[in-house]
C-alpha cells in the first residue's frame, strides 16, 4: 500500500521503503512512480509481504549490505525466482566492526566524511550498481542497506542528482530517513555514548557535504561523477528515462517480449 503524501510503501516490516516518484526536476519534469524504491532491508518479510513487493510490482532488488551483514540477516532469494537479487557491496567491510577504519572515520567525524570517503574509493561499486539498473528487468528496482541510510541515502541522491532535481529536495528525502528508522535505531542508541549517536541519525549536514563534494569536483551534479565512474553518456540516459519517462517501462516490456 501506498500514501503518496508522504511517497512511502507501507508494510508491517519495512519501516522506510519510499517510492522516489512525485518529485520535480528543474526543467519541470516529474519523477515516475514505481521505478525506483528505497528502502530498509528486506531479511524480516514474511511471505505475504513478499507478494505484496511483487504485486507493486518489483522485478529486481539490489543488496547494498556487505557479507557479513547478509551471513546475519539474509534473504531467502531462492524462494523467489522471478525476482531478479544483486549484492553489490558499498562499504569495504562490516560496518558493525567498529575498529574498522571506514566506521571509525563516521564516528570521530561525521556520515557525510564517511560518504564522501566512499564516494572516493568506491567508484568501481557505484558503476555497478548503475549498471545493473541499466540492465534490469521491467518493474520496479529496490534497493537497500541495513536501515535504509547511508549507501541506500548516497544512491538515491545519485539518482536524483542525475535527473536534476534539486540539492534541497534530495537534501530533504535524505533527512527524513530518521523518522521513519526511528522504531529501529532508537533502542540502539540508549546503549551508545552521546558524542556516537549521531552514525544513526540522518542529519541534513551529512546529504549537504555529499553534495558539496559533487559539485566542487564532478560540475555540481551526479553526471561528472557517473563518468568518472566509467559509465556512458547512453548508460546515464537509460537510467535517467528509467526514472523519467512515462512510456519508459512499457517500452521495455515490448522490447522484452520480442
């Protein structure tokens, strides 16, 4: 089920699985419904919300997480063969370990140093990730991490960012992620010391160094930083018409049946 008001997919065990359709662009485009979902991991469904992901429907899911994060929570993908499942791992480690030095950069700085660390040293991941959407089967794309945050929050920014809607609205969908995570992180965060609290938060300054970091070294969007990934001007574009074009899914739905 969905409220468009708020542009969220509601089910019992997804706590922040967003449709990123309903949102304008500069030149007054709007973004499709049912392309793309981000959202928290999919581990705890139960079969029924299962077919409720499929009946939306979602043709394809990308696994953020790293190894050992599916090894504790995983997703039984074999029970579901027409759903087409991809890892494609954001982080170098566990995020869990807390002597790694990638986790301990978000803890003695900030998500947004960690992002732009990422976005340095992972470009390989982030082309593949790209890739795949350019490959995907029709229906929707979803694509997660833990708690839906921070690599789930770095490719929803791209893929906004590559549309052309606007740094506040993207700055925006990424802040809210705290609200909508709050049943999951809230616990976790009475056992932590206060000055490491704010690795659960989604707060508005970490999406703002993301994006600054963008436009001071890629000519302010995700199109440099895409290219510099390796992509292509027609990859990007079919990811964009992806995202954009009314007629994009039926168009590959015929393709598809020839």
């Amino acid at each position: 089920m969905q409220n468009e008001g708020e542009k969220r997919i509601l089910f019992p065990n997804l706590y922040n699985a967003r449709d990123l359709g309903g949102l304008r662009t500069r030149d007054g485009r709007v973004t499709q419904y049912g392309r793309f979902i981000r959202s928290d991991e999919p581990s705890g469904l139960t079969p029924n919300d299962i077919e409720l992901l499929l009946a939306y429907p979602i043709s394809t899911i990308i696994d953020l997480r790293s190894d050992g994060e599916i090894a504790r929570r995983l997703f039984q993908k074999a029970n579901y063969p027409a759903l087409l499942y991809r890892n494609i791992s954001l982080f170098p480690a566990d995020p869990d370990n807390e002597n790694d030095p990638s986790v301990q950069l978000a803890i003695s700085l900030s998500l947004g140093d960690l992002y732009v660390h990422l976005l340095q040293t992972r470009q390989h991941h982030f082309a593949q990730v790209f890739r795949l959407i350019t490959k995907a089967p029709p229906g929707a794309i979803l694509f997660h991490c833990t708690h839906g945050k921070d690599r789930t929050g770095m490719v929803a920014a791209l893929l906004l960012s590559l549309v052309g809607i606007p740094e506040n609205d993207i700055i925006n969908n990424y802040a809210e992620t705290y609200e909508h995570i709050r049943p999951l992180v809230d616990k976790l965060m009475t056992g932590m010391p206060a000055s490491r609290r704010h690795i659960l938060r989604s707060d508005a300054s970490n999406m703002e160094m993301f994006l600054r970091y963008l436009h001071d070294n890629y000519e302010s969007d995700a199109c440099g930083y895409l290219l510099a990934c390796g992509l292509t001007e027609e990859e990007m574009n079919r990811v964009k018409s992806r995202l954009l074009d009314e007629n994009d899914l039926s168009t590959q739905q015929a393709e598809a049946s020839r």
